[in-house]
C-alpha cells in the first residue's frame, strides 16, 4: 500500500504509532483518537475503504473502546497488537 495519497489514513496511523512510541499517553490517545477518526472517517474511506474500515473496527471498536476494561500495560498490549495486524493486512494487500 502507498502511503501517497492516503493522508488521513496515515495521520491516525501516525497518531497510533506516537502513543505507541511512548509520545502521547493513554489517556490523550483514549479521547483524542475516536474524535481524529470521527472527525476524518469520509475522507479515509474516500482514501482507502477497506484500510479506512480494518483501522475502524481494529483500533476503535476492538481498541479504545475497551480502555476502561482494560488496565494501562493491556491497553498499550492491545493497540500495539492491533496496529502491528493492520500494518501486516496493509502491506499484504486487501484483496
């Protein structure tokens, strides 16, 4: 997958890969990343539906919604493994 021409895309994903590097705490990436993805879901999806719909389910459905069940080492445990899944579909291929 490019990564030219995709720019919402890769700005969540960026976003994802800080909090992972230890850039943005969890609590900062909790509230902040369902309103970056709510606020540049149509153009991600304009981007790159299936790529636009994996980040969805995988980081906000399965992700940041479970951060209150969750404590701080899971929570970075679960997004680490889910961002290390999208980023081995998107090198991948969708189809």
């Amino acid at each position: 997958m490019s990564k030219v021409g995709i720019p919402n895309i890769n700005y969540v994903m960026t976003m994802t890969k800080s909090f992972l590097d230890g850039e943005i705490d969890d609590i900062t990436y909790w509230l902040d990343f369902p309103y970056e993805i709510e606020k540049r879901y149509r153009k991600m999806v304009k981007e790159d539906r299936d790529y636009a719909e994996l980040i969805f389910d995988c980081l906000v459905e399965e992700g940041t919604n479970r951060y209150n069940d969750l404590s701080n080492a899971e929570f970075v445990k679960l997004i680490r493994k889910q961002y290390n899944y999208i980023m081995d579909v998107a090198s991948e291929g969708f189809f």
